[in-house]
C-alpha cells in the first residue's frame, strides 16, 4: 500500500487532507483519484458525510478503495460523487472493517541486496506482512537495470540502481517463513484479494499484474500468517523458527502505523532476538537509521524509504522497490 496520508487530529480539516493527497501522493500516479481528492476538498457536502465517520476512517485511500469495491463509478468526481451520496451508508459500514493494507511484492527487489549480505539458511519473519506476498524473495525472479534475470519465476520485478548494490548470483535459501499482521489477508480468501486488488489505484495496471502474479505464486504454498500486534507479537512467533537457521526479520511499510512510542519499544523487542532485522521504511521511521544516514543525500530522494540492516542504512530505495540507490 502506498502510505496512508498522517491521520490529522481533529483541528485539520478534510480539505488540507483531501488537497494534500490529491496534489501529493495521487497526482502523477491516479488521475482519478486525483480528481476525485480535489473533488471532496472542495466539497463540504461530501466532507460533511465523511465527518460522520471515524477519524481513521476518512482517509481518501480508504473511502476511495471501499468506494471501488461496492461499485463506485471510476470516472469524473460529479458521478461518483452522485454514486457515493446514494451509497455513503453501505461505504461506511464497510470501511469500518477494511484497512489499507497494501502488499507489494517489488519490494523484494530491494530487500533481496540485503538478505544477500546475511549466511543463510533462512527463517524470514515479516511483521506487518498483510498476504505475506514480500515473505517469497526466493519465489520471484529480478532484474536490475534491464540486466540478465535472476530466478525463474515467471514474476519478474524489475528495479533501476546507482551504486553498487550487491546483486547476488543467486536467490537465498529460505527454510521457513512466518509473518504478523493486525489483520492478515488470506491468500486463498477471494474476499481478500478483492480487497488487495482494489487497493491498486485506477490506473496502476502494472502493479495490478504483479499482485496478481505474487499471489498466484503464493496460493501454490500459502504462508504462516498470525493476527496480533508488531510489539506483542513478534517475540512468540519468533520462538517458532528453527534453530538452524538465521532468524532473518522484517518490516516493510509497517512502521509508519505505530506511534514513536511503539516503535521504540518494537526496535528493544527485536534487539532481543538473536535475529537480524532488514527494515524498509519511510524517511524518520527509525531514529537510528535517520541518524546514521550519510549527512548529503542525494538530491530527489524525498519520499523514499530507506534500506537498513540491523538499523545501519544502506540504500535509498522507491516506496515501492522500483529503484534502490545504493549508500
Ligand atoms: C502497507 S502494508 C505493508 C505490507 C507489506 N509489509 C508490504 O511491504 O507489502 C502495512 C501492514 O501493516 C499492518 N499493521 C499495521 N499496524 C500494525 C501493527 N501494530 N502490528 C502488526 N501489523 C500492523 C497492516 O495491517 C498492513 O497489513
């Protein structure tokens, strides 16, 4: 999932919300969504529906992904505004058991770098892992730079690099594999990937097809997926993985849910563990990777993630793994 606008506090209203996510993170990625964001920014009717609902529950990601699952028309805002009115009762209601949880398998492409630098066998661990789709690295095929294709999975993720990241010759053993989710997806629930696909936006056909090839690939062999929480739950489902292998954790877009205050006690749990921990996540998420980020980034790297392993950056990557620039 691309990252949910922050949750405003009551004081921020809708149109700073709806303003900034259409001009921000949708525009050049979602004309529809772009509109349909600018649409409700400047519409106090809409705004005044979207009031009624819970305070995490407005987010245009979610309001607009529920929208698409019952039906909504994805076109101009005047016909899906009339479609929501009509429907605002059945949107949120369904909203209210729903979450944005965006799984990108291309994120592989930057973590596979990063599992290459650690002696394997592995016992690979993701926490926030929604499907579990970035818990198969070994399942899917890459190509960096349009060079020759490593794996043979008929997915193959392709990412653009500068530096010289550690592209290994080969996919890494994985012996076991486990994730954690406040809710995790059922790759094997069609209600499920309903939800995952309607989370692609409109007109991100590409990625659409990626999902649907990691899901595939993830059906033949499902994964051990846990409901419970990053800081509770990581611990117990740890203990699970065996003792010959190297507990290898990771967290992928999760981190920017939890408070300061839970990460800092997420990051002493996985301290803890005899574990390595690969983190990609946005910019600030980790107070100790954002201070050991070399002092002049490079320039156009706002809104990145940043690679780190056991909280030592390593790379810029792209929020989604399409690029990875290597420290
Ligand atoms: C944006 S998705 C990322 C999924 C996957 N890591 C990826 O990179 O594709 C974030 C996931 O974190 C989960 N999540 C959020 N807060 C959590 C928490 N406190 N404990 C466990 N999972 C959480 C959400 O349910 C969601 O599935």
């Amino acid at each position: 999932m691309s990252k949910p606008a922050p949750a405003p506090q009551n004081g921020r209203d809708l149109t700073e919300w709806y303003t900034s996510f259409g001009e921000g993170e949708a525009r050049g990625q979602s004309a529809v969504y772009e509109e349909w964001a600018l649409g409700v920014a400047g519409d106090p009717g809409i705004q005044a529906l979207l009031m009624t609902m819970p305070l995490q529950k407005r987010q245009p990601n979610l309001i607009f992904a529920t929208s698409r699952l019952l039906g909504a028309p994805v076109g101009a805002y005047g016909p899906f505004r009339d479609w929501l009115v009509e429907n605002f009762a059945a949107v949120a209601a369904e909203a209210e058991h729903r979450m944005t949880q965006t799984n990108e398998a291309r994120r592989c492409a930057s973590l596979l770098p990063a599992l290459a630098l650690i002696d394997g066998p592995i016992a690979l661990l993701e926490v926030g892992a929604s499907a579990g789709l970035c818990l198969y690295p070994d399942r899917y095929a890459y190509s960096y730079d349009d060079g020759p294709v490593l794996g043979d999975s008929r997915l193959v993720l392709e990412s653009s690099t500068t530096g010289a990241v550690p592209i290994p010759e080969a996919l890494p053993e994985i012996v076991w594999r486990a994730g954690v989710d406040l809710h995790p997806l059922d790759v094997l629930d069609p209600d499920d990937m309903r939800w995952l696909e309607t989370l692609v936006w409109p007109e991100q056909h590409d990625r659409r097809e990626r999902l649907l090839a990691a899901i595939e690939i993830a059906q033949t062999d499902p994964p051990h997926l846990v409901a419970g929480d990053a800081v509770t739950a990581v611990a117990a489902l740890a203990a699970e993985a065996p003792d010959d292998a190297t507990l290898v954790i990771i967290t992928s877009g999760v981190l920017v849910y939890l408070t300061a205050a839970e990460r800092t006690r997420f990051a002493e749990q996985v301290r803890a563990l005899d574990a390595r921990w690969i983190s990609l996540e946005g910019r600030g998420a980790l107070p100790d990777v954002e201070s050991r980020l070399p002092e002049v980034a490079p320039a156009g790297m706002a809104g990145r993630f940043v690679l780190a392993l056991d909280e030592h950056p390593l790379a810029f990557t792209g929020p989604h793994g399409q690029t990875l620039d290597w420290f």
